[in-house]
C-alpha cells in the first residue's frame, strides 16, 4: 500500500537448526516501528531458536532485514549495537553482581554517559523494586524481580527491537500483569516488542499482531483480536 511504512524487521524464508537437526522451516515475519508482535506455539516449536536465529547466535539460511540493513552475516555483538536486544529465556544474569552492575552490562557497547544515566534513571522508574534493591548481589532477588532486571538491562542497552523470550514462565500472575505494564510503557517510548510466549493469554494480551508457530512452521498468522476467535488457536492454545 502506497505510503505505508517499511518493517523494522523482516524476516524471509528463514531456515535454521543445530548441526544436521532442522528446527526452523520458510518463517517468514516482520514487525513494524512502534508495534508489539507475539510469537505463540507450544513447547518444541521454535520459538528460542528463531529468537537465537534473529540475534544471530546461531546459523541460519534466509533473509533478515533490520532498520533496512541485511544482518544475517552479522555477528551477535553487531546485531545488539544496531538495537536487536534479546531478554533470554531464564535471564541470564549475574548472580554476584549487584544489580546496577548487571543494568550496566546492557551499555557496554554505549559511549554516550548522558543517556546511559537517563536509561538507568527511566529503567528505576518502570521497576521500583530495582531502586531500592540496587545493591543487592542480582542473585538474592525473587523470580519476578529477576525477571524484572533482565528486561531492564536490556532497556539499558536503547533497544529499537525488545525481544522477549518466555516473559511469564514461572511467574505469579501478579508479576506478569506488571511487567505487561511496562511493556506497555515502554512501547509508547517508542521501542517495537517481539514477544515469545507459551501463555497465549499473556502473549495476545500485550500484542497487536501475532505468529503461531508449531514444528518450526508457521501455522497461523494475523490480529490478536482475529486469531483468538480463530476455532483452531482457541480449541490449541485457548481452551
């Protein structure tokens, strides 16, 4: 359509696996600037391996496209400067390390202090309990908070393109509704969310657009509101 913006990222007949296993087969995806897309589907799916794919810790074949840059013989460290932050799955963090040090492992590849101050003073902001806690070794903290940390160190590092891997796995729902909460925040500053979920509920809650991925296929694909009347996601994913 004439006028219509171009993706932020676009993903075309992408293929990518371990070794000699296939996990991933033609997934083709994009996002656009300021827009909020799930990736839903079962256990075994896909769904971690199309995020390592995109943050190119592992190989793949295929096209990716990022803010109009091909980035697929790029590596993990190129990917993350140009703003494709990834939140893993279990977060990855230090456990030692007190919790503003692990904030500031997001502005390694930073050099304006400013808006590495500015980032860390917004990051306190979405996430009280990291303030007050700001000492404490990332370790000692509850799931949630953990969780919380790993999402703001990302926040740290001025993501374009917030990739979220597995947001509620383990949580209390309470956690789970704050940290949609600042999804939500955060995507009004501007910042485009790939969300990964199991919890479909979760997943359609936070996105506009979503991916149902199953056998490293994609299955279904359109508008939250379309897809949760969809009679297969629902009897699947919905119940």
């Amino acid at each position: 359509m004439s006028g219509a913006p171009d993706p932020l990222l676009a993903v075309t007949k992408l293929g990518a696996g371990y070794g000699e296993m296939a996990v991933l087969h033609d997934i083709d995806i994009s996002i656009y600037p300021h827009e909020t897309v799930a990736i839903v589907g079962s256990n075994a799916g896909g769904k971690t391996t199309l995020l390592r794919a995109l943050s190119r810790v592992i190989p793949c074949t295929g096209g990716i496209r990022f803010a109009g840059r091909a980035i697929r013989d790029m590596s993990p460290s190129q990917v993350f400067a140009l703003g494709m932050v990834q939140v893993p799955e279990g977060r990855l963090l230090f456990d030692r390390m007190s919790v503003h040090d692990n904030l500031l492992m997001g502005a390694f590849h930073r050099v304006d202090r400013s808006g590495v101050k500015d980032s860390l003073a917004r990051v306190y902001a979405l996430f009280p309990a990291l303030a007050q806690r700001r000492e404490r070794p990332a370790g000692t903290l509850s799931g949630g908070e953990q969780q919380m940390c790993a999402i703001a160190r990302a926040l740290v590092a001025a993501p374009t393109l917030l990739m979220v891997d597995e947001m509620s796995l383990g949580l209390a729902p309470a956690i789970v509704d704050v940290l949609l909460g600042v999804l939500a925040d955060v995507r009004k500053d501007g910042v485009a969310i790939l969300l990964v979920e199991q919890d479909v509920n979760v997943a359609f809650e936070a996105a506009d657009r979503a991916y149902v991925l199953e056998t490293g296929r994609i299955v279904r694909e359109g508008a939250v509101a379309d897809l949760a009347h969809d009679p297969q996601v629902r009897k699947a994913y919905l119940g």
